[in-house]
C-alpha cells in the first residue's frame, strides 16, 4: 500500500523530484497527501512490465497485484490506470512509454528490459515532466534516474538464498564442495546485488578450505 500510496501522491503532485531521491523519502512524502487525489484529476499512472518468459510472476502476480490495487482505490482501467507487457522487447518498451506519454500519463511505473532502454524511458518522461517509478530493477545508466525505485532488499536475498543452500551443498558431503555461480544477466542489477549477498558466505567456505568456487559467470 505504501507504493500505491506513492504512486497515487505523484498522480496529483506539480512538485519537482530530483534524480536523487529514493523511495523512503518519496513514499514519506506520500503519507503527507489527503488521499482524496486519483490519477483522473492529475493524469493516469501506465504500469510497464518487461516480459512474460523470464518469470511468470510479472503477469500473474504482478499485474494481478498492481489492478487489485488500484481497482481498490478507486481507478477504472484504460482511463485512470493501464498495465502493458513488452514481451522482452525494449523497442517495444519504448513505445509503451512513448504511448503513455501520448495519452498524458502523470506516472509511469517501469520494470526495464536493460538499463540502457530503461534510462531513455526516464529522459523521455523526465523531459515531459513525467514522473517514473522504477519498480524492481534499477536503472544504472542514464543521467536523470526515476522519482523513486521501490524494490526488496535484494544483498539480503542474496545472504538468504546462501543460507537455504548452504545445508543442502554441506550435505553432499564432498570435501571440498565444488561450486558454481550462475549470477543471471548483466543487464539486470539485481543480479549484482543477489551477488553480494550470497557472495560473502561463498568467500568465508572457500577461505576455509570447505568449498571451492569453479565458476563465477553472468
């Protein structure tokens, strides 16, 4: 509810975010607001999720989620909200910004397909004086960078998903364990930050002699 929060606030808001703020701050400002506004009286919020084949989630969580949402506070689909999937197509993305630019969107919520198509979505929208929230995966390029980025704690994922196979890797029982880390795609961020995590519990077996690190590949 606090993202909803945040994203309906910015619905209604004429204030300037800088590219510096993050999404404690945003979403802090948003519990300020009467909660009276909706997108209808500022402009529509445009959800862009980035594919369907990666994970499932984005289409049967995620945009399940995001309409019960705003469903829940008040908005009608195709006029105050719309949630659109690029099928791992940035191109694609693109013009789903370019539309939703088009057609007066206050908010866009953005899942990149890649940081690089992600930071041209942020300057087009920026430059309109649209306001992007990016939803799960950071934008590393670019220079304006989104009104906030709302995400878990992804080292913590990482340091937790070490702890779940950490067990399951001893119980082997080979001395040392042979491991691989398969870290995902560069051009997602998170899947640096998933490192991090599960990396400082890789580094302390292998420094004890416990485990022994193969491979370390994107």
């Amino acid at each position: 509810m606090a993202g909803l929060a945040l994203i309906t606030a910015a619905c209604g808001s004429d204030d300037d975010s800088s590219s510096g703020d993050t999404a404690a701050p945003a979403t802090e400002a948003a519990g300020d607001t009467s909660g009276g506004d909706t997108a209808s009286e500022g402009g529509s919020i445009w959800v862009l999720l980035p594919d369907s084949a990666t994970s499932d989630r984005w289409e049967k969580d995620d945009r399940k989620f995001f309409g019960e949402a705003f469903d829940a506070a008040g908005l009608s689909e195709g006029s105050d909200y719309s949630i659109v999937n690029a099928e791992g197509d940035a191109a694609t993305q693109i013009s789903q910004a370019e539309q939703a630019i088009g057609d007066g969107a206050s908010v866009i919520v953005l899942t990149s397909n890649d940081s690089g198509s992600g930071a041209t979505i942020i300057d087009l929208a920026t430059e309109a004086g649209v306001k992007v929230v990016e939803y799960d995966r950071f934008n590393t390029e670019g220079s304006a960078g989104g009104a906030a980025y709302v995400s878990f704690d992804n080292v913590a994922v990482g340091a937790a998903m070490a702890s779940v196979l950490e067990g399951s890797i001893d119980a082997t029982g080979a001395s040392p364990a042979q491991v691989v880390m398969q870290n995902g795609g560069e051009e997602d961020n998170n899947a640096f930050l998933f490192r991090d995590g599960y990396n400082a519990t890789v580094e302390a077996r292998v420094a004890d002699g416990s485990w022994e690190l193969v491979a370390d590949q994107f």
